[in-house]
C-alpha cells in the first residue's frame, strides 16, 4: 500500500532541491540534508510498512511518534546549522568590512597624492611654456 | 599631508566613534595638542551624523566602516590599520572625551613591562563611581581576570588601553565585536595567548555631551551579560589563525 501524501511530499522535496540546484540557489553542501530528508520522505512513501517496523524496532509507541521525533530532531539540527553557517560568514563580513575602510583610507590619500602631482606638473609645464 | 614620523616608536591613537560629531572633534584636537608626534585614526563606526567630517578636518586620519560594528568591530580595523602600517604600539582613546589625553603617556609607559597596559579607574586615583550590580560585575571581572593574569587588576572594562606589537598582532587575530566580548574575551584569549597585562591608575572624565546609560535593571542585565561572557572567555581554547 502506497501512501500517496509522503509521496508527492517526497517529490516535492526532491524536485525543489533540485531545481534549486540547477538554478545555482543553492550550495551543495545545504542541498545534502535537504536530499537526503527529500529521499526518505519518498521511501517512506512508497513502503509505509518501513515506519510500521522502524515504530516497534525502536519502541515508540505509535507511528506518528516517531515521525514527529524525527522531524523535530532533524529541524533542530538544521536550524542549527543554519546559525552556525551565519556566525561564520558574520565574522567573513566583518573582515570584509574592516578591509574595506582600510582600502578607502588609503584611496583616499592616493588620490590627494595623485592631485598633488597633477598640480605640481600642470605647474611646471606652465612655466616650461613661458 | 601623511605624517609619518621620523621618531623611533612610532604610536598610532585608535578613536572608535560612533555618531559622535559633537564630541569627536574637540577629542582629537586635544590628542594632538597633547601629542604632536602621534597619529591618530577615528573609525567612524558607520555614523548617521557628519563624525567622519569631524574627525577629518580636526586633523585625524578617517577609517570609514560601512555598517555600524560595535567597539569591538571599530577597534579591530584599528588595530588591523597599526598592524598594516608597521606601529609599534597602539592606545585606544574613546571619542566622548573621558579618556583624558594627559594620561596615554603614562598608560603607554606601562608597556615597558607588559604588553598590554590598561588605564583605570578605581585604582585610587579620580572619583569614578559605581554601585549595585554594575560595580559587583566589575569587581567580579576584575578578580576573575586578575586570577588568569597572575596580577592585580581593578578595571578591565576599561576601554583606555594600550598595545605593543605584540598585543596588536593578538588582537589582529581575535577581538569579537560582542558586547563585553571587546574588552572581556579579547583580554583572556591575550592572556591565554601568554602575553601579559598591566595596569595604570587614571582618573575618567564626565561625558562632554550625551548622558550615560543604566537604572538597576540595565546593571543587573550588565550583570548577567558580564558572568556569562566571562564563563565563556574562560573555557574557550585559544584562537589560531583567521575566521
């Protein structure tokens, strides 16, 4: 007997992981867990007795437990990753930021300097001129 | 334009601002009449008001942030900036005028036996006060971080501090923009780092304009904030290399 919701779930995971990838919106090292996650919603699809037997193997009391367990476990351990992934590239940002007021400063002299030597040239050929 | 000095040690003054343009200019007017010889750097932590203006045309090289940071974030580019351009040592002078620049030189005198030197308060000099939680988080730090530096310190929130290359290279490599991480975190993980600190004892001026912030709560809240980046600065193992 199939179960046609985790099915087109499923399917749906997968199809938007992979589109998602193919349109570059996402990295591969994101769109694992999300294939992974995808793969096993449409297994369980296509063999509900799967989670029957995983329910009395692991001692939860009824299935849906179980699906719950799960679900939130591996949200948690997403969003997780998610913070993890964004302190990361914060502390990138930051190190961009600092070089980036660093370059400014430094441009900004450069082009004092540049102007001062325009005006010391633009000078000379004046003189040379007369 | 670039003054560059041709004295031996060569100190950078770090000003960390943030929408201060009615304090900064006054500040960095008085650095340079108190020390000719220095350079000074503002870090204009991504400022609303004309800070950076300011700053500039008091005579102060302008490091623009694009977005504002924190203190940890402003003096990091400071430091970042010291380290580029060769420094052999770096104070941070806060733009509100408390910091009175009579005192660098005695403060930047505490590096020649450590290599970071902190100004502070309650160490029996001026009339600095502070009550409630707010004073028990700074004595809890104090004897907290005293402990891990094998050396009496009273005010290690102290944002008047000086570095030698050393410490600069340190700081370079970590100083979190967290509250409390700036002055906390980044002391503990220099010590961890097995440089070491010393301090010196100066008097804090009032506020030029702005008032100060904190009723009970905001120092309770301090409290809490203080104990929990303490514990963490503890237990976190040396920084190496770059995020």
């Amino acid at each position: 007997m199939i179960s046609i919701g985790a099915l087109v779930l499923g399917l749906l995971i997968v199809g938007a992981v992979t589109a998602m990838l193919l349109k570059r919106q996402l990295r591969e090292k994101y769109a694992v867990l999300w294939l992974v996650i995808g793969l096993a919603v449409l297994l369980l699809g296509i063999f509900p007795e799967a989670l029957l037997w995983l329910t009395l193997a692991l001692g939860f009391q009824l299935p849906a437990n179980l699906i719950f367990t799960l679900a939130i476990t591996l949200l948690l351990a997403a969003s997780l990753h998610l913070s993890y992934e964004l302190t990361r590239s914060e502390e990138r940002l930051r190190r961009l930021a600092e070089e980036t007021a660093i370059a400014r400063l430094a441009q900004s002299r450069l082009e004092a300097d540049v102007a001062e030597l325009k005006a010391l040239a633009r000078n000379r050929q004046i003189t040379d001129d007369e | 334009m670039r003054s560059m000095g041709a004295a031996s040690e060569r100190l950078l003054i770090i000003v960390p601002a943030w929408n201060e343009a009615n304090n900064v200019g006054a500040t960095v007017a008085e650095i340079r009449a108190t020390l000719p010889d220095a350079d000074i750097v503002v870090v204009d932590d991504g400022s609303t008001d004309d800070t950076g203006l300011v700053a500039r045309s008091a005579g102060a090289e302008v490091l623009t942030l694009p977005y504002n940071m924190g203190v940890g974030g402003a003096m990091r580019t400071g430091y970042a900036y010291a380290q580029r351009h060769d420094y052999d040592a770096a104070i941070q002078v806060d733009a509100d005028g408390q910091h009175n620049p009579e005192d660098i030189a005695r403060i930047l005198g505490g590096l020649e036996s450590a290599d970071i030197s902190i100004g502070a308060r309650f160490a029996e000099v001026g009339t600095y006060q502070a009550s409630g939680p707010r004073r028990w988080a700074m004595l809890f730090l104090a004897g907290a971080i005293s402990r891990i530096a094998r050396t009496k310190l009273t005010d290690v929130t102290s944002g008047f501090r000086a570095a030698n290359r050393r410490a600069i290279d340190q700081y370079v490599t970590y100083y979190p923009a967290e509250y409390l991480g700036d002055t906390i975190d980044s002391l503990v993980a220099a010590l961890h780092a097995n440089l070491t600190v010393t301090q010196v004892p100066v008097a804090m001026r009032p506020r030029m304009s702005g008032n100060p912030s904190q009723g009970f709560i905001g120092s309770a809240v301090y409290l809490a904030r203080s104990i929990f980046a303490m514990s963490l600065a503890v237990v976190r193992r040396p920084m190496r290399g770059r995020a």
